[in-house]
C-alpha cells in the first residue's frame, strides 16, 4: 500500500507492518487495557518514523550520487530504499549505506536534551534510535554494516571476492544472532538471524550459478 510520495519517490506500507503493529497493540490491550494499547501504538509510530527517516537518508544520499530510489518500503523487520543502480564506486556504497544509522544517531542526539526535560516518549525515541542505528551496523549483508564491509573489501579484493567474503561472514554472523536470540529469550533476534541466514544462503547460491 503505497502511503504517500517523498521527492518523487513512493513510500509503501508492507502488509507485515500491519501484522506486528495490531499484534503490539492487542498485547497492550491484554496487558494493561486501553493504557496499554495506546502505548503501544505510540511506540508503533515511534518506530515507523524512525524507520521512514533511516530509508530517507539512504535514498537523500544517494540522489547526491545521481542515484534515484525506486520506492521505501517498511515491512516487518524494518524498511527497504530500492535504489534503481548500485553504487558505482566502494566510497559511494559506504556512505550511502552510513546514511540510514547516521539519521538514527542524529535523532537520538536530538532526544538527549527531551528526556532530560522529562518529555513523554522522549527515553523511548532515544532507546529505539540508538538500538536501530547500531543494529544496522551489524557486519550482515545486505544490513548496512554489512554493505559497508563489502565496500571496504572491494577496495583491495575486487567486487566478485568481496561479496564472496560478506556473505559468508553474514552466515557466521546471522547463526550467532540465532543462537544469542534464543539464549537469551529474544525471539524477534533469533526470527532476524533466521531470516538473514536464508537470504545470505540464497545468494550464495546465485552467485555460484
């Protein structure tokens, strides 16, 4: 469902952002009734907006690189800036794919002097923004940290070599983000891992091909 446009470019809603928003919500209705419920949508919107912004910033930087963006898409387990071409050099790449956790970091700074003038909600956005920035940093591709490895390897190894190399370091990575996940009871981790061990292996075996 496409929401509006930003610089020409559709912002769509993913039917799974409907599935953990109403599933959020009906917990905080369980909870702890309409209290509950209206927390948790503020949370939802929270994160949508944070999530809108860290796409924003990803496709901002790259129309600088003469790069357009296709659509944002926000789903499940965060947001998606298709962008029409890939980077053309490594340096491009890095700070394209800097751009999302750098919003994330800017909106945290911003909710530093909010919390400490006790506004409601301002201890969640920094909370959500930080953990949001520094998850992205995460050495998984096609995570943002991940984008920025392939980037720093291509400079000394090639493009074909350092996907090789990035991928296989985000099946290590993911496996452990299962395994931390389910040790410590965080599923939502453990369902990421999930999902990025797949993908990574997907990929593997188109690039063999």
């Amino acid at each position: 469902m496409t929401l509006f446009e930003f610089d020409g470019v559709p912002v769509r809603l993913h039917s799974t952002f409907f599935i953990i928003a109403i599933l959020y919500i009906v917990m905080g209705v369980f909870n702890s009734g309409l209290h509950g419920a209206v927390t948790a949508a503020t949370l939802i919107s929270m994160l949508f907006g944070s999530v809108l912004l860290h796409e924003m910033g990803h496709a901002a930087m790259a129309k600088r690189f003469g790069i357009g963006t296709k659509a944002i898409t926000l789903h499940l387990l965060g947001g998606l800036a298709s962008i029409e071409r890939e980077p053309e050099t490594p340096k491009e790449e890095i700070y394209i794919a800097l751009a999302g956790p750098a919003v994330n970091l800017a909106l945290f700074v911003v909710s530093l002097p909010l919390m400490y003038f006790h506004l409601p909600g301002a201890s969640d956005m920094a909370l959500i923004n930080a953990v949001m920035g520094i998850f992205n940093l995460f050495p998984a591709y096609p995570m943002d940290g991940g984008r920025v490895l392939k980037a720093l390897l291509q400079m000394r190894y090639g493009v074909r070599k350092s996907k090789k190399i990035s991928l296989q370091v985000t099946v290590a990575s993911s496996i452990a983000l299962v395994l931390v996940g389910l040790y410590l009871g965080w599923f939502g981790l453990a369902l990421v891992g999930g999902f990025l061990f797949i993908l990574a292996r997907a990929m593997q075996k188109n690039s063999a091909l």
